[in-house]
C-alpha cells in the first residue's frame, strides 16, 4: 500500500460484537421417578457453577438439587462462598451426601 501511495491506519480501530449465542447441552447425573434431577458434586468447578445459573435463568421450571460432599467447601480459595451459600442464592435445594433426604425420593403433590 505504501508503494501505491495509499494512505492508511494499522489496528488502530477497535470493532465491538457481541459472540452468538452457543448451544450447550445438560447431562444430569441422576433424576428421580418424581422428576427431581440431582447433581452430585465433590467439586463445583466455576463451569459448573456459571452453567446451572444459565440452566436455572433458562429453565426456571426444572426442580434440580445438588448433593454435596462437603457444602462447607469454599468455591475458591479467595472467596467466603461456600458451595451452600453459593445454592442458597441460586435457590437451588441441597443437601449433604451421602445420604439425601427421604422426602426427595417421595411423589411429589401436583
């Protein structure tokens, strides 16, 4: 360009857009007779986390729980989160595992 004579700029423009939306899909771990999915979770990784908050904004109607190994665990290092509070403001029932809770097996009301 420069022996042509053109004028012009280097990367000096900056272009915003927006990244399309990606179609993901959800495997749960397990879901119950009544309806109810369950994750079992040892480790809430932060993909795990940013997923179900998108599962739950997208699928509001799903009555998924977690079950976890230990809901005292902080979700990082740096942070007082802990994967029950982390739950709680999702509002996403939980439990601690081994064991879930006998009603969560039970038929659910219409």
């Amino acid at each position: 360009m420069e022996e042509a004579g053109v004028t012009y700029t280097y990367e000096q423009d900056v272009i915003k857009f927006e990244q399309p939306a990606k179609q993901r899909r959800y495997t749960p771990d397990f879901v119950l007779p009544n309806g109810i999915i369950l994750e079992v979770k040892g480790y809430l990784t932060s993909a795990d986390r940013m997923k179900h908050k998108w599962i739950k904004e997208q699928h509001p109607e799903m009555d998924i729980r977690f079950v976890f190994m230990n809901p005292n665990t902080r979700i990082s290092s740096r942070s007082k989160t802990r994967y029950k509070d982390w739950a709680d403001k999702l509002g996403y029932p939980w439990c601690c595992g081994p064991i879930i809770p006998h009603e969560w097996t039970q038929k659910l009301n219409p």
